[in-house]
C-alpha cells in the first residue's frame, strides 16, 4: 500500500489523464458507429470535462467555469472586432490574480499551496490558450458566430461547440492547442470520415511514456548519488544537466499522453497532402527526439511546446512592430507567473535566442563545408547547457535554482552567448 501510494503521489497528473483513456475509447466507437449525434458528442466531451475537473481540482474547478462563462458573456454581448481586447484583457487579469495569490501565499505566509489549486492555474493557462485563440479568430473573421436572440434554442446549439472547445475533456488538464475550427470539423468528420482505430498506437505511445519515466528515474538516482557543489567543475556541470533532463523528460511525458488522449478520442489523424502517408501526429507538441535534435536555440525555441510557441506567435509576435521577440517572451513571462525564477530564466532564453541568429548568421557563412559538422556539434553542446540552465531557473521557481546554477560554471555558457550578442551588435554599429 505504501507503494501505491507513493507511485500515485509523484504521477497524480499522468494518471488523471490515464484515467480518461477508456472514456476517449468510448467516445470513438459510440461516434464512429453513429450512435451519437454531432450534438451529443459536443455534449459528451464537455460534460466529460466538466466532470474531470471537478474530480481533479475540487472547489478550484470554479475558476475554470467563471472564466468560460465570462468568455460567453463578452461573446455574446460585445462586437466582434473589439471581443478580443475585452477577452485577453480580462481573462489575463483573472489569472495574474491568481498567480500573484500563489505567490503570496508561497513567499510571504509561507503556506502550503494545495496541489488543486496548482492543477486549476496550470489548466486556467491553457483555457486562456483556448479562449484568446477564439477571440482572435472572431476578430480576424476566420470564425462567424451567429446568436439569434428570439431563438433560445439556435443561440445554445451555436455555442454548444464553443463551450466543448473550451472543456474538451482531452484537452483539460493539458495537450497541444488544436484551433476551434479544426475541432469542428473533427468533431463533425469523426463518423463521416472515421479515423482508423486507435488502439494500438495509443498502447505504443503509452510504452513510450514508459521508457520516459524510466529514464527519468534513472536519472533522479544519478543525481542522489553526486553533490552539484563539489569542487569538480565537470560534476556540477553533469549534476545540472541530468536535473534539466528530468525536468524536460515530465514534459515530454506530459505531452505524449494527452496525444494519448486525443488520439484515442480519434483527434490528430489527417493526410496532409495527397502524396503523403497518413499519422496520428496532427496534435503534438512536441517529440523528444526532435527536439533535443535541435543544435540552435532558435530551433529550440520552435519546436518546445510546439503549439503553444505558435499560440504566442500570433498572439503576440506578428502583432508587436517593435522588439517583437523581446515582447513575445516578455508576454510568455507573464503568462506563466512571473516568479523570479521565470524572470531570469525566461528573459535569459530571449536573450540566447537573440544570440542565436546573430552568432550563426556571423559564423556560419565563414565555417568551410569541411568543418561545419563539427560546427553544429558544438552548437548542439551550447544549446543543450543553455537550456539547461533555463528549465533549472524556470522549472525551480525561486532562488534555489540560481544559487544551483551560481555554485556550478554551467551558468557561465549563456553569459558567454549573452556578451557575445553585445559585441556583435557593437561591430553592426560600427
């Protein structure tokens, strides 16, 4: 029992989202045999969310459900070319307000935060995603919403789906943003165009979660076994990167079971074109191979949690004329809570990824065909210590992840990117 119970306490997220899978296997066969109606399978997906987060967040559910029914509020009442302001303006502020109480809490009455209401912010953040993705479509007029006011009845069957978008059961408690006219029409297409069954590639990826958390145990055991502050530079370099891979290795678990998830629910298949094979990888944020792939910040910085990146591409990105990736990143620091290890880490990424394109625009036209494989390695080893020591400070929160990185000289690879970026931009000037 002591067992269970430990293994239950250090996975209560994978697990919640495990538990869904039979109601996603569920939710496909009744869709796919027409047992249910499209307006039922809106109903079933939201009512199944609903539900997971009352179960996983208790009282903090209600946080989710006042932002959803302001959200329809403002739909209903304000001009579509204004909504957007009105939504991202308010529901930013619902959420700063209850980071700012987490951090209250956490640094001033020291207390105690309750796991709950850990899980609800988590999920508010991508409830956010969610909601001012609508908006902008509303704004861009990519989406129509058309709210009869004499017909009770039309108004609740046009935001039916709007409300399911938004408590999309496989979607909750975290997975990759799908557009809301994707999910349309994958909720429309599911008995049209059935997917084929999902059931042995959701056991696959189910395996893969597997080795993942394998690999991070191994890992946290390496990391018992050595002190980061011993005199050894090697060691406290080695120490901080096994932490920042099991750091990351929690995300790619994170990310491969709500494509699980959605997968088993039939989401995520499509043929991009007519020449190429169909899979399942139409919504992923990302593979661990891929990513750690990548032998520049930039592409780093695109591939990480693929389609939130292009969330606050064009939510912010295309939108700022001026320092739009410094206000991209400045953005993304508020999105997630501005605790001090976000600061410095966060700022510290923009600032490498600037780096990035200036250095390799400078070096690589001047590296011969001969050396540039050996150039690209040792970018890779810059981008894995960089990275390292940005999941340590944002992942830690508070000081301890930048007094860990000021006992060991991994933090001395993004300053070097850092001063490097100055004295290329002092030789643009000249």
């Amino acid at each position: 029992m002591g067992l269970m119970s430990c293994f239950w306490e250090r996975h209560q997220f994978l697990l919640y989202q495990c538990f869904s899978l039979p109601f996603a296997f569920l939710f496909f066969f009744l869709a796919k045999r027409g047992y249910l109606s499209l307006t039922c399978r809106y109903v079933f997906v939201c009512f199944g969310g609903c539900v997971l987060a009352v179960v996983t967040m208790g009282i903090y559910s209600s946080l989710l459900f006042t932002s959803t029914v302001v959200f329809i509020l403002l739909v209903c009442s304000v001009d579509p070319s204004c909504v957007h302001a009105w939504v991202f303006g308010i529901q930013m502020l619902w959420q700063t307000f209850w980071h700012l109480l987490i951090q209250y809490r956490e640094y001033y009455l020291h207390e105690p935060v309750s796991i709950r209401l850990f899980w609800a912010v988590s999920s508010l953040m991508l409830l956010t995603q969610r909601i001012t993705s609508v908006s902008i479509d509303l704004q861009e007029q990519r989406v129509r919403l058309t709210l009869n006011a004499s017909s009770k009845r039309k108004a609740c069957a046009t935001l039916l789906p709007l409300v399911s978008y938004i408590f999309n059961f496989t979607t909750l408690l975290g997975g990759p943003l799908c557009s809301y006219r994707r999910f349309v029409s994958l909720m429309a297409g599911i008995s049209l165009n059935p997917p084929p069954n999902p059931l042995g590639l959701v056991f696959l990826k189910l395996m893969q979660v597997l080795l993942l958390e394998l690999g991070r145990y191994c890992l946290v055991h390496f990391l018992n076994t050595y002190d980061p502050s011993n005199s050894i530079a090697l060691y406290g370099i080695l120490w901080v990167l096994g932490l920042a891979g099991t750091l990351r290795i929690q995300y790619y678990s994170h990310w491969r079971i709500s494509e699980c998830l959605n997968n088993a629910a039939g989401f995520g298949f499509w043929v991009h074109s007519p020449g190429d094979s169909p899979d399942w990888s139409g919504l992923s944020d990302g593979d661990f191979w891929t990513i750690e792939a990548s032998s520049r910040m930039s592409e780093f910085a695109r591939r990480w949690n693929a389609t939130t990146a292009s969330w606050l591409r064009r939510l912010v990105y295309k939108r700022c004329k001026r320092f739009p990736l410094f206000m991209t990143f400045s953005f993304s620091l508020w999105w997630h809570g501005c605790h001090l290890g976000h600061i410095v880490g966060i700022l510290t990424w923009a600032a490498t990824v600037k780096a990035d394109y200036h250095i390799h625009s400078y070096l690589y036209p001047k590296v011969s065909p001969m050396w540039r494989k050996i150039y690209t390695c040792l970018s890779w080893i810059n981008t894995q210590m960089c990275v390292a020591c940005i999941v340590t400070a944002v992942e830690l929160r508070n000081m301890s992840g930048l007094r860990l990185l000021s006992i060991t000289y991994i933090g001395l690879f993004p300053l070097f990117n850092i001063i490097l970026l100055f004295i290329l931009l002092k030789l643009n000037t000249v």
